[in-house]
C-alpha cells in the first residue's frame, strides 16, 4: 500500500519523449552494440513493457516538452510509431501501459498503437491497476508454453 501511495502521489511533469524508451528497449534486447547483449537462444520471446502517462510531448527534434495539441504532434507520433513497428518487426512483443489516473486525458493512441496487440495495452487510472496490470503481463509471459 505504500508503494500505492507513492505512485498515486505521482505527478507528470517535464517532457516525454516515448520513441527513445522504445528504442533503447529494443536495442537492449538486440545482441551486439550498443548495449553489448549476449545472443539469445533460439525462439526466444523478447518483451519491451512501456509504462507512459501518454503525452507524448517531444523527440529529439519536435515538441516543447510540456504539452500536447501543438503543430509538431503528429512528427513525434511517427517518430513513435517508427520506433514501435521497427521492434515489433524485429519480433519484439511490446506491451504499453498508460497512466491516466486522473482520468480526463482521454485515449493515448500512440501507446495503443504501440501494442503488439489490444490485449497488451493497458489504460490505468489508479494508482493501484499498475501493479494489477503487471501480474497480468507476468501471467500471460509465462503462460507462453515451450515446445519442440
């Protein structure tokens, strides 16, 4: 429950810039540099989880960080939605949860759209759906059934 306070207690502020996360993410998972990964075996499932409160308010060259419903929205959109296909060509399964919790920011469309599928995009408005939504993602991981 503390931990529940804390996160509830949770202001957004400053700037979201999605598109990095996700491409860090995917390259984490990627073998060789950056980030120096090991190979993985054979058909071995990656997962990206995005936890965002979906504004999606800057990229590297777009946006003023604070807001949205500015003229660059849809350029740092696509630079999201680039990101997202790309790792999910490559096979990454992605997951995105989005942090509504005081409830009046609608839909975050580029988190949805981000999902491998609509089972794996969460909308959250409380404090306490975030760890709800992470033993739902952790069921359906390791429900993943091996064999030959």
């Amino acid at each position: 429950s503390s931990l529940n306070t804390q996160i509830g207690n949770m202001q957004a502020s400053g700037s979201t810039n999605q598109a990095i996360g996700v491409a860090h993410g995917w390259q984490m998972l990627t073998p060789g540099n950056p980030y120096g990964t090991p190979s993985v075996p054979p058909n071995t499932s990656r997962y990206i989880i995005l936890l965002s409160d979906g504004l999606n308010t800057q990229d590297r060259w777009y946006g003023n960080g604070y807001s949205e419903n500015t003229s660059d929205d849809a350029k740092i959109d696509d630079r999201m939605n680039k990101a997202c296909s790309a790792a999910k060509a490559d096979g990454v399964i992605v997951y995105s949860l989005y942090v509504n919790i005081n409830g009046s920011d609608g839909n975050s469309t580029p988190l949805q759209n981000c999902a491998t599928d609509s089972s794996k995009y969460f909308v959250l408005t409380s404090a306490s759906q975030i760890s709800t939504a992470f033993a739902t993602i952790a069921q359906q991981i390791t429900n993943v059934r091996v064999s030959k």
